[in-house]
C-alpha cells in the first residue's frame, strides 16, 4: 500500500462499518474517490471491490472525478425545478460542455446538480464555488460565462 493511503487510513480500524466514513474521509482529503482509492479501502477492510463500488456509487454524495477549478452546484429542489431549472442546466452544459456530473478535461470547470440549497426564494439558482447565483435566466447563465471567459482571456 502506498503512502498516501496509509496515512489516509491511520485514524480508522479497517472494521466493514467504516467503509461509507473511509469514503467520506478520501473525499475530503482527495476531493473525490478514485478507482486506486476504492481498491485501497477494499483490501483495507478485507471485502470485494465489488461491495464498495456499488456502496459509493448508490450515495449522491460521492464523486468520481476531480473538481474543476470552479464547480458548479446547480440546484434540484422543487422551487427551483418550478423556476425553470432544468432549462438553466442544459444551458450551463452548453456553455461549458459537459453533463452534470462531469469535470471539463482542462479542470477549468465541474457540474454538479444537488437537492435544496436553502436559497429558495431566490430561485432558480447555483453555486459557483462559495458564491450563489440567484434568480437565474438563460440569459443570465450566458453573462455569466460570457464574462468568465472575459476573464480568463
Ligand atoms: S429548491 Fe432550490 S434553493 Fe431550495
């Protein structure tokens, strides 16, 4: 086992009930769960491979690719969903070519669609990073990446 893993692993017992913590715990540290960091924790608590990709595959909480530079939460909760956010989403997939759940190769950007935000009389509306984004049109996602793109040159 390399190194990262075992002082990843330090603070735990290798016990089968640590598992949905073990994942949490490389999600912190890594920012999402890699094939090498899902074998790791199998030969760690001594069980199938199998057991825990099908584990942190069911929970939403988990992600399997690195977060872009700046990632995007668009929420999915009701107030938003009546407000139009399924068309804010296809608009923000357009603009940044990828699909929610996915991280843009160059780690420029990642999408990632969540349950209530708490922001609902806001909505529809998005997490940039730490900041929301509220009240949002299609034209306003536009502006949005329009200046992005400004701003990076
Ligand atoms: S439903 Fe979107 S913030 Fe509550």
């Amino acid at each position: 086992m390399d190194d990262k893993f075992v002082e990843l692993f330090q603070d735990f017992r290798a016990k089968e009930e640590e598992l949905i913590p073990l994942l949490q715990h490389v999600q912190n540290v890594e920012g999402f769960i890699s094939e090498t960091a899902m074998k790791r924790i199998a030969s760690f608590l001594n069980i199938p491979e199998s057991k825990v990709f099908s584990v942190a595959t069911f929970y939403a909480q988990f992600r399997f690719a690195p977060i872009g530079k700046k990632h995007i939460m668009l929420c999915r909760g009701t107030a938003c969903h009546v407000k139009n956010a399924p068309k804010i989403l296809d608009e923000i997939e357009n603009q940044i070519n990828i699909k929610a759940g996915e991280t843009r190769e160059d780690l420029e950007y990642s999408l990632e669609t969540v349950a209530c935000i708490g922001a609902c009389s806001l909505a529809p509306c998005i997490v940039i990073n730490d900041e929301v984004k509220a009240n949002l049109t299609t034209k306003a996602v536009k502006k949005i990446f329009r200046d992005d793109r400004k701003k990076n040159g």
